[in-house]
C-alpha cells in the first residue's frame, strides 16, 4: 500500500505481495524485501513505481533471510540467514548497479 501523507489517500500497489523486512536504497530508490510462498523464501526488489517486484535471490526450502540492510553507496546489501537447524550466520550480497 501507498499513502499520500497529505491526502491520506491510500493504494494498492501489489496484490499478495506477502513481502516483509523491508529495506530503502537510497541510490536507486528500489525497496529491497523479503518474500515467503508455500514454504519458500526469497530477496525481491521493487523499483518505482512499486507496483511490480522481481526475484533477486531465492534460498532452499528451510533457509530464510531477515535483517536486510543496504550500504550507503547502494552497493552491496547484508542479511541474516537461519537454516532448520537454528544455524544463523551474516551474509553480504554485492552487485553492480
């Protein structure tokens, strides 16, 4: 959903997203998220005007990622990653714009 501050008017942006842990790039104004379905979790990233996301990375059935966080060149992002066994440990993505 989006809202106008101003207005209060409120849209919807995209349906059954079922994104969380949302994350802002400042560079490219893309908002990174995390994104469960039927078991599975995967990183996603919506540009604007938001009403769309593509997957980015997608984990194993069992792996999920939390924490998300951008650096402030918008060039790498970091997450914390638990398996089924309770396993945690920090990971860090980096890609070219």
């Amino acid at each position: 959903m989006s809202v106008n501050v101003d207005t209060h008017e409120a849209k919807k942006l995209i349906t059954n997203g079922r994104t969380g842990d949302l994350v802002f790039n400042h560079v490219d104004k893309a908002l990174w998220e995390t994104r469960h379905n039927n078991g599975l979790s995967a990183i996603v990233r919506a540009r604007p005007p938001y009403d769309s996301f593509q997957f980015v990375w997608a984990y194993s059935y069992g792996t999920d990622p939390y924490d998300l966080d951008i650096s402030p060149d918008g060039k790498s992002m970091s997450a914390a990653l638990v398996d089924v066994s309770g396993r945690q440990k920090l990971v860090k993505y980096d890609w070219r714009s």
